[in-house]
C-alpha cells in the first residue's frame, strides 16, 4: 500500500480489522467508522471473517493500569485528529476481563483497545476473497508476543505487526515455511510497530495455506541466511481473505 493512495475500502477495512494501518490511513478509516454505517459493518465482518485466527488461545487478565493508558491514547487520538468523543470504554468483570462498551459509538476505542481481541459473532462474514491477499498471526511461548502478517500480491509487500517482542541481545528474523518443510528468510523485522517487507520473487509462490509463517531471534549477523540457527519462537499459518 503507497503512502500516496488509499486502499479500496474492503482492503482498508482488513487491515483496520488487523490493526496494521497508521498515521493518516488510519485516521482517514477511523473517520469512515463514524460517519459511514456500512463501512463500520464492513470491519465488523472482517473481524468476524479472521477471529478463527484466534481460536484456541486462552484469555488474559489485562495489566494494571491499563484502562488508564488506553483512555489517555483515545485523549491523544481525539484530540490530534480532532473527532468529537461520542463514548468511553469502560471496563467489565468477568472470565473476559474486559470489553468495549458499544462499537458503533465508540469506534476509536474499540479499534485502540479492542480490534482483534474481541471480533463480533454476530455479523455474517461474507466479504469477497482476494487470492492476492493473505494474512498470519504468529504466536509462541513468549508471553505477550503478537505478531500479525498481511502479504498484498499487487505489490508484493508484506506488512508485519510486532507487539511484545522483549528486550535480548539477539535480532528477530521472519522466516516462510512451505509444504517441502524447508524455511525461506523474508527479512529483519523491528522490535515493534509495523515492518514492511518486499518478498523475493523466488519466494511469492509460497503465499499459501499450506505455509507457515515462523519467527526466530538470530544473530546480529546471521551465520547462514538460508537457514534459521535459532529456535521458532513464534508461527503461524497462512489464511487467504
């Protein structure tokens, strides 16, 4: 995706959904959730569509404080992009830990706090597939490690969130796993926010749901960049959407 050009609205509503959309693409889709009915149903099915990403991972009891720092990130979106705050999110007990209060009147909320971890079941996911898009979520034994990948076929990119990647002395390196077993490198990631990666021609025809995505923490130096020398510390497979 081109810094210069939106996405069309279906490809946008995905990445919200997936949390991988910043600075003004962001804030362009979020002021879409406000004002346009059908583009706020459309990431509601999108997050319907990807919540089997999330199938078979235990719930965790947020931190403290962290009600206190989701309501001072809205203060900043609020105030940065200028939109009227229409509702609060506040925090309820249960096995769930907490939830957002209302989507559809607290869209910067839910998408700050909420967008993956709480898609709603009660919307039809029927968008088109693309077989030129493709998404992962990769996680492992590293408590707090999410890592969401979504590969574009038009551009050959593909964008990967890190969120809770520790502090070591080692690099973390993104790796693909085809059916023959054997990884392909994709690249270095940064240790957070948003890594954009052009995937090697040699590689494209392995964008399937039969790989997997693996993440291992390498070397400064890798000491054979055909091959990981670390541990997978994170994987997760393909999905076509």
């Amino acid at each position: 995706m081109s810094s210069d050009a939106m996405p069309d609205r279906s490809t946008m509503a995905a990445e919200l959904a997936l949390g991988l959309l910043e600075g003004s693409e962001r804030a362009h889709a979020l002021r879409l959730v406000l004002s346009d009915p059908d583009f706020a149903a459309e990431v509601e099915r999108w997050r319907a569509r990807l919540a089997p990403l999330y199938d078979g991972y235990a719930e965790i009891a947020p931190p403290p404080g962290l009600m206190n720092r989701i309501d001072g990130l809205i203060d900043s979106e609020l105030a940065s992009e200028a939109v009227a705050p229409v509702a609060v999110i506040t925090p309820r007990g249960g096995a769930g830990g907490w939830k957002a209060a209302t989507f559809a009147a607290s869209a910067i909320a839910a998408v700050l706090a909420l967008a993956l971890l709480w898609p709603s079941p009660n919307i039809d996911p029927k968008p088109a597939s693309n077989p030129d898009m493709a998404v992962a979520q990769l996680t492992g034994p590293i408590d707090g490690l999410l890592l969401t990948a979504r590969y574009d076929g038009s551009t050959s990119e593909m964008l990967v969130r890190v969120e809770g990647m520790p502090v070591t002395d080692t690099e973390p390196e993104l790796w693909i796993v085809p059916a023959d077993g054997q990884p392909r490198r994709l690249g270095r990631l940064m240790r957070g926010g948003v890594t954009r990666i052009e995937v090697p021609e040699g590689h494209r025809k392995f964008i399937d749901p039969l790989s997997n995505l693996i993440l291992t923490m390498e070397p400064k130096v890798l000491p054979n960049p055909d091959k990981p020398s670390a541990p997978t510390v994170a994987q997760g497979r393909l999905q076509r959407i």
